[in-house]
C-alpha cells in the first residue's frame, strides 16, 4: 500500500522568497514520486517526477525536489517564489511499474505569492 | 504533439439526468484514468481502463460507469445525477502499465453542474 501526506492545506509566501511545499511517502518499496501544478479552472500539469537515479530532480518553472528516502520525504522547493506560482500543487506517488498501477495523490497544497 | 482532450468543457443537467463526459489520450498512449475533484475532496480516483480493459475502480456508486473504445479515447458516464455529482472530472492518459512509467498527463477537465 502506499499513501502520501501533503502538510499545510495553505502556504502563503511573499514575491522572491522561498518556496518550500512539503510532501512525505509511504511505500512498501521505493517509489515513484511526482509533483504536479494546478491553476484556477484547469487540469493537472506535470512539473516533475523521480523514478530512479540522481535524488535531486529539477523541474520546470524552476522548481526542484529532493528525495529522500531517510525522511521518506520529496519536498518541493523553488529559490525565489513568482506571481504566476500562485496555485494549487499536487504530489504523488506510485509504486514501480510491474503489476497493478496506482497513483495515489495527496490532498493539495494552495500556495499564495504576496506581492 | 497534442495533449490530453476532454469535452465538453463545461456541462450543466439536472438531478436525476445522465451524464457523458468524453476523453481522448495522447497519442500512443493507451490508460486512460478519470478522476472527481470535487470542492474540498481533493482527486478522488474514479476509473481506470488499459488497452480496452477496465483495470481499477475507486470507491464509487456503479452509476459511475465508463468505457474505453479501440482507439483508446474513453468515456464516463454518471447515471442518475446527484446533486454532489458537481465537480472537474479529469481525465489523465500515460503509457501503459506496461510500457513503462506510468507518468499521468492530464486533460483540462469537464466542469459537471447538477442542479
């Protein structure tokens, strides 16, 4: 089984400071983790995924996240946060392809870019 | 090339009515996934169909229903409307479970009213 827990429903920053949406896993085994973006009205859109390899995985818009399996955690970051990042982002996981695919998506976490 | 379509975009009816929301995948790909945002819930994961095949259903009533058509475009339909019906219904396609990740990208969405 797996789940994924986003914590902070709202994240309010303020324009060029730092973003930081948390998201921590559970898997049996290593997963797949992904984040996506969601703006007013709209579907889905992929901003980054880890399947395998080098931990630190860029995106785009200039976000990045870190897995790590110590912390069971793959936290978003973005250096200077920007008007346009207003909006809700998703993260999830997904168990290694090989048998039944579930993606299991957490609850969303609203950022809002104060000027 | 093109992304996932979904149509309508938006869709009203009245309680007791039918619904039918209609997707196609991005080419190549053949899962198909449907997904409830209602207000506040989050992604509530609906359906899944593979090659034809439905593969998983989330936990709802079987007045949700779908298909999956040989070009792997799919279908959902929502018998017997409620008025907590109203929601984005999105649509995400990916590969295939076996042609590797499992990558959802997802459609812009069908904003069902029910009043």
């Amino acid at each position: 089984a797996q789940s994924v827990t986003q914590l902070g429903s709202h994240v309010s920053v303020s324009e060029g400071a730092l973003v930081l949406l948390r998201c921590n896993y559970s898997s049996s085994v290593p997963p797949y983790l992904f984040w996506y973006v969601q703006y007013p009205n709209q579907g889905l859109q992929l901003l980054l995924k880890y399947t395998t390899g080098a931990t630190l995985v860029k995106g785009i818009n200039g976000f990045e996240a870190e897995f790590k399996k110590s912390e069971t955690s793959f936290h978003l970051t973005k250096p200077s946060a920007h008007m346009s990042d207003a909006a809700e982002y998703f993260c999830a996981v997904s168990l290694p392809r090989g048998g039944y695919q579930k993606v299991t998506f957490g609850t969303g976490t609203k950022l809002q870019v104060i000027p | 090339e093109a992304g996932v379509t979904q149509s309508p975009t938006h869709l009203i009816k009245t309680r007791g009515q039918q619904a039918t929301l209609r997707c196609s995948p991005i080419s190549g790909h053949t899962s198909v996934y449907w997904y409830q945002q209602a207000l506040g819930l989050g992604l509530q994961f609906l359906l899944w169909y593979d090659e034809g095949e439905e593969r998983n259903r989330g936990n709802f009533p079987p007045r949700f229903s779908g298909r999956q058509f040989p070009n792997y475009s799919s279908e959902l339909n929502v018998n017997a409307l409620e008025l907590e019906d109203s929601a984005l219904y999105l649509c995400a396609s990916s590969p295939g479970w076996t042609k590797g990740t499992d990558t959802q990208y997802f459609g812009p969405g069908t904003r069902l009213t029910v009043l």
